[in-house]
C-alpha cells in the first residue's frame, strides 16, 4: 500500500462535538505517525443544516485542536455533478437500476411487513418491469430514484479494531443511491469522494457500520477497492449510559470557554479508546504520535469521565509555563470584570506571582478568577461557616496586635511575615492557627486558598493592613458590614 491517506468528514451541524473530535484526533495521529496524509472533507449536502458559520466552527474547533489538515478542504455540496456521473456508470453497468415506485406505495409496503412482523426489504417491483414498461416509464418523464443492485451472499470485511465482521446481503436490500431529485445519497457520495481522495483507511464512529457494509457493495459493483476500515468504539456516559445530549452535544470550543487547556482536551480525547500500551496519562502530542496505532485501540466502548478531564486539565495548569498562563487566564480575569488587558500588560511581574501561587489549586482556567478575586476586588462579604469560628472579640485583639507587628515589618514579605507571625504567637502564648484562621478569613473572605504569606507578600502592605483593619471593625461592631 503506498502513502496513508486518511480523512475526517464532518456534517456541519454547529459544533465539533467530542465524537468527531476524536475520530478527527485518531486519523490525524494515524496520519502523522505514519508519515501520510490527514485530509478534511465537509459533508454539507443537506443545505438546509449547513451554513458558512456552521462550517466555520468545524475548521475553528480543528485549528483549536492543532489537527492541521494536509490539502485543500473537500466539499460535497460542490462535488453533485461527480456523484450522478457514477450513479450513470452504475446504471449502465447494470448494477444499478432506475425505481419508479411512489413513496406512498413504498410505505404501504414496509407497514404491511410491519404488521407481520417481517423485515421490510424493496420487493424488486421496478427491476422485474419488462423491458416496454422501464422505457415508457422513461419516456413519461416520471421521477425516479436509482437503487443498487444488491446480489446474494454475504458482504465481509476485515475491521483494523472490531476484526471480522459479515453481514448478509439479504439484510442490506437494495437501497437507493439517488433520490427522484437527482441527488446522490450519502452512502454513495461517500465512496465516490473516498475513492477520489485516494483514502487507504477510514476510521471512523462504529455507529457506522451499517453504512459500510453498504458502501462496500457499492465499491463493488463500482470495480473499485475498498479501503481499510476502522470502526472505533463509542463514548458512554459515566453511567455507562449512551452520552447525555448535553455532554454528548457540547462542541469543542465550548470546552475552551469553559476553562480547559486544549493540550489537555487532546490527551483526554486520546485516551478515550487509546491507550500508549504503558500506564502513561499525560503526554504531548508528540509523545502521543510516536505511540500511536490502530491496533492499541479497544474495541469496548470508551467512558466519558469529565472528573478525569478536570484532573488532567489541572495537571497542564501546573506544568504550564507562567507567562502562558497569564495569556490564558486574561480572557477570564477581564470577563469576570476583575481587571484589564492594560492593567495585566503593565503588571507582569505581579501577575507571574499570582499565577503561581494559584495554579497549585486550579483545575480549570475559569477557576483563577473565581479563587483570586479577592486579589482585584476588596469588597467581598465573610464566608458565614468562617465567621462563626474564627472571628471573636478574641480574635479581633490577636489582630489588632498582628496589626501593629505588620505596620513596622521591615520588609513585607513571606520570610519576615512568618517570623513575625511565630513571635508575635509566642508573646500571645497562642496557637499559629489562632491568628492564621481570621488573617485569611479577613484578607479573603474565604477559609480556603494558597499558603497565606505567600498571599500577603503579593497582597501588599497597605492592602493587607486595609483588610485586616476593617475586619476587627466588623467584629468591634458586632459582625455587621460597614
Ligand atoms: N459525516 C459523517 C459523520 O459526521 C462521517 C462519516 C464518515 O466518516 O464516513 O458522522
């Protein structure tokens, strides 16, 4: 077999969604591990589902992904003059021919095979008109759709993932190939642009299959050698259950606004069905190319754990260098109205700590401007559980003595911060925790967050002294907010 050649074809339907995105990951490692082609072709001969936005949202998810494409895009909607000159070979091979039955005869057909409970096939009824019938049915000018030939047997194929599979040509009927419109239906678009496109191996959803067994007929009756085909499992809920609309449904660029890192959003969809052959999870895509082979597919059906993508994403967080990761996180940071392009451009230095003592605990990009508002904005109310433990007449007097330590603090920062927390507890004869606990609560609002002199280092002298003020304020006068 010469160059691989493989492709992904998309119907626009508005979104990449997780299932095509990983066929698309599968062929283009396939692809690139083999030194061969990764090709897109765009299934848009349903006008009324397909529009440039549409489309756009397909090459923008691929891009989003690195799934670069090798050519130019194909598109079917401009390839109908190509599908009828071999539905023409068809007929005149004969292994096509020309049906002439009414929709609603063919529905009365297929509810009497339903109410005997047998399986509706085509009766043949237009292959056996004689030969004076089929021309003057020509001559009337009366539509009709062409149907293939389907001769007796068993059509087989050799699956890369799934083996052997067979299926009996009785089960396959003889379907139509081209509507009474003129226009070629998707089974036979499909083998003409494959065939065309020099395709050597489709891989592709196991949902399918039933459309191969079909497409191998026609290459068939086409003299045409089929590729090889690859059928990869589907993605189950956690549950196990078939994908959830909502999961199932989400488009890949809604995991970008939703705060995922793409390198993690590729190693995630890589692992759903393929693994390297060791107990490695993450990896580059490099990593990933040199592993890659159809065979370390498995045929069961892969699990969508949205918890392991979280954890995945949260390790790339922390192995993201901090500079990309402020690029990352801006978007969010100004969304969330907590500051601006300029504000960040101009305080890099800062912005580099706060990533770094944040990324510890995110998972999710989004995540940076939820746990680090109180780093932009002051105005926050006391978490309730907090309050109730940690803040006290008590407290607010340990404060009020932290607050004079802090005002002649030679250098603020985390070193000199400790010291003097250690020694001012030791004076008081109290535990550390008795004056980290409302420190934090008064500085952030929250119980919970990165080590705290590392917090009050980026926080700044004047903020911190600010913040702790207006806490003892509140306490002083009885927990109300000024
Ligand atoms: N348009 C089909 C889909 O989106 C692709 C079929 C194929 O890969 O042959 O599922």
């Amino acid at each position: 077999m010469g160059k691989v050649r493989v492709r992904i074809a998309p119907s626009p339907s508005g979104r990449l969604h997780i299932g095509t995105a990983r066929a698309a990951l599968f062929n283009w490692l396939f692809a690139r591990n083999q030194g061969g082609d990764f090709l897109l072709r765009i299934e848009d001969t349903d006008e009324s589902r397909s529009s440039k936005e549409m489309i756009d949202v397909i090459f923008d998810s691929l891009k989003w992904l690195g799934l670069d494409w090798d050519e130019e895009p194909i598109f079917q909607s401009k390839r109908l003059d190509v599908y009828n000159r071999y539905v023409e070979k068809l007929l005149e091979s004969g292994n096509a021919y020309r049906c002439w039955c009414k929709p609603e005869d063919l529905k009365r057909k297929q509810e009497e095979a339903k109410s005997k409970k047998i399986t509706s096939r085509y009766d043949r009824h237009c292959l056996n008109l004689t030969e004076d019938e089929k021309k003057k049915l020509l001559e009337s000018d009366e539509p009709y759709a062409v149907r293939i030939f389907i001769p007796g047997g068993k059509t087989v194929f050799n699956d890369l993932i799934v083996g052997e599979t067979s299926r009996d040509n009785s089960e396959i009927d003889d379907f139509v190939i081209a509507r009474s419109d003129g226009r070629a239906v998707y089974n036979l678009a499909v083998v003409v642009d494959d065939h065309e496109m020099r395709i050597t191996h489709v891989i592709r959803g196991n949902d399918h299959i039933t459309n191969t067994y079909k497409q191998i007929q026609i290459y068939k009756a086409l003299s045409l050698e089929p590729p090889r085909f690859a059928h990869i499992p589907l993605i189950l809920g956690k549950d196990r259950s078939k994908l959830s609309k909502r999961e199932g449904a989400t488009g890949v660029t809604d995991y970008e606004k939703m705060g995922y890192m793409k390198e993690a959003v590729v190693n995630f969809i890589a692992l759903l069905g393929w693994s390297p052959g060791d107990d490695r999870e993450v990896m580059t895509t490099d990593e990933m190319i040199v592993s890659f082979s159809l065979e370390r597919i498995n045929p069961a059906n892969a699990i969508l754990d949205i918890d392991k993508l979280n954890w995945m994403n949260g390790e790339y967080i922390r192995a993201c260098d901090n500079n990309k990761l402020i690029d990352l996180i801006r978007p969010f940071l100004i969304e969330a109205g907590l500051t601006t392009h300029l504000w960040i451009n101009s305080r890099w230095e800062w912005m580099l700590k706060f990533v770094a003592i944040l990324k510890e605990r995110c998972k999710l990009l989004t995540d940076f401007a939820e746990q680090g508002r109180y780093f932009f904005v002051d105005k926050f109310d006391y978490e309730e559980k907090g309050l109730n433990k940690y803040f006290s007449p008590e407290s607010a007097g340990y404060l009020k003595r932290w607050l004079d330590a802090l005002n002649s603090l030679e250098h603020f920062d985390v070193g000199n911060l400790e010291t003097s927390l250690r020694d001012l507890c030791g004076e008081l004869g109290i535990k550390p925790a008795a004056l980290i606990h409302p420190t934090r609560l008064a500085l952030t609002g929250t119980t919970k967050g990165p080590p705290l002199f590392d917090l009050m280092e980026l926080l700044g002298r004047q903020e911190c002294m600010r913040r702790l003020e207006r806490a003892v304020d509140f306490i002083e006068k009885g927990y109300k907010n000024a």
